[in-house]
C-alpha cells in the first residue's frame, strides 16, 4: 500500500492546486502515461534480450515519445537499431543515451558493441579500453578488449589481455576467453568443453558472450 501514497498525494495536490496548476484529468493522464513507459521499458529490454528486435524497437520509440530523453529507452532503442543492423539510427540514438547520462554504463558498452558488429575492432578496442579506465575491470570488458585483439590480429596485446582475466572471479568471461583462446591454437575440442563449462555455471550470463563470439566467426 506504501507504493500508492504518492499518487494519492500528487491526485490530492492537483484537486486543491490554484487556478493554472495541473487539472485532476492532466494529473490522471501523467500517471497513466507514467505507468505505460515504465510497462514499455521493461518489455523492449526483454524483446533485445530475447531477439525480438523489431518488437523492443516499436516499444522504445512509443516510450520515448512518452518520455523524451529517457536514457535507459534511448539505449534499448539504440540496441535493437545496432542489432537490425541501421547503424546511422542506432548511433544517434546511443549518443542521446550517454549525454542524457554520461555515468551510464550501458550505452557507452553498446557503442563499443555496434563497432565490432561492424568489424571495426580496432575502433572497438579503444572504446573499450576507455570504459576500462572509466569503469575498472569489469569481466566483460577485459573479454571484449581480448577478443578486438584477437580480431586484429594482434597477438600480442591478446596474450597480455588474457593474462589480466582471472578465475573464479571474472566468471564467464574468464571460460570464453580463454575457448577463443584454445580456438586460435586449434583445439576446438578443448575450447568446447570450455564453453560448456561457461554454459553449466554461469548459464545465464553466458549466452551475452555466446552471441557475441557466433557473430565473430570464430566459433563454426
């Protein structure tokens, strides 16, 4: 019942409000509004979560008509726009996302992730290095900055980007990169049992890196 007192309250203030404040029926009409972009933020970030990218897309943009400048929309809709592949959309989009809040991680992430949807890895491995020194060293950016120099053939900088992966801590960033790494030396058996491994501990969190690495061609 606690969840319900600001919306009495707010309906309270808009009955006794003077001549020019918000109507009764405006009130109303916010909160209803309210209401449906929150129904809609959870629903698009589900449908990319879930490849139902069209479905998010449609989503978003009915949210962010309701709430213009929403962050957490502007990334979902620039997400499913990297996803169906119309990059011009999706980078305006993201960009919208990071200046309406440039603390966020997310969108930030995901421009790195259209870079390297577009193969432009080396490109990708600067956006992400900058998250690293932005964020620290979260698992999933040591992986992505590992697997750019593996894309790029270089090696070096993988070996020493592998080395920074830790187990049990970085989870299933630490089983992906090191079955990439098995992939570059041949032993694919070794790098499946690896990615099996990922899948049977850290299930959910795995099929995040799963479709990352089938979208690189490494994994056949």
């Amino acid at each position: 019942m606690r969840r319900c007192i600001p919306y009495l309250l707010a309906l309270a203030s808009a009955a006794a409000a003077p001549a020019g404040a918000v109507s009764r029926d405006e009130a109303f009409a916010r909160l209803r509004d309210e209401a449906r972009v929150a129904k809609l933020e959870e629903q698009s970030a589900d449908d990319v979560k879930n490849h139902r990218y069209e479905v998010a897309l449609k989503k978003a943009i009915e949210a962010d008509a309701l709430r213009p400048g929403n962050p957490i929309i502007l990334n979902t809709k620039g997400a499913a726009l990297t996803e169906l592949g119309r990059y011009d959309e999706a980078t305006k989009a993201l960009e919208a996302a990071v200046a309406a809040d440039p603390q966020a991680f997310q969108p930030q992430f995901n421009q790195g992730e259209m870079l390297s949807l577009q193969k432009k890895y080396s490109d990708a491995a600067v956006q992400f290095t900058v998250l690293l020194s932005r964020f620290g060293a979260i698992p999933i950016i040591k992986y992505k900055i590992y697997l750019c120099y593996v894309l790029t053939g270089q090696k070096n900088l993988a070996s020493d980007a592998l080395r920074t992966m830790r187990y049990p801590e970085d989870g299933a960033a630490w089983y992906f990169a090191h079955a990439v790494d098995r992939l570059q030396a041949g032993q694919r058996s070794e790098a499946l049992r690896l990615l099996a491994a990922a899948d049977a501990i850290h299930h959910e969190e795995a099929q995040t890196y799963r479709d990352t690495l089938r979208g690189t061609g490494l994994l056949k």
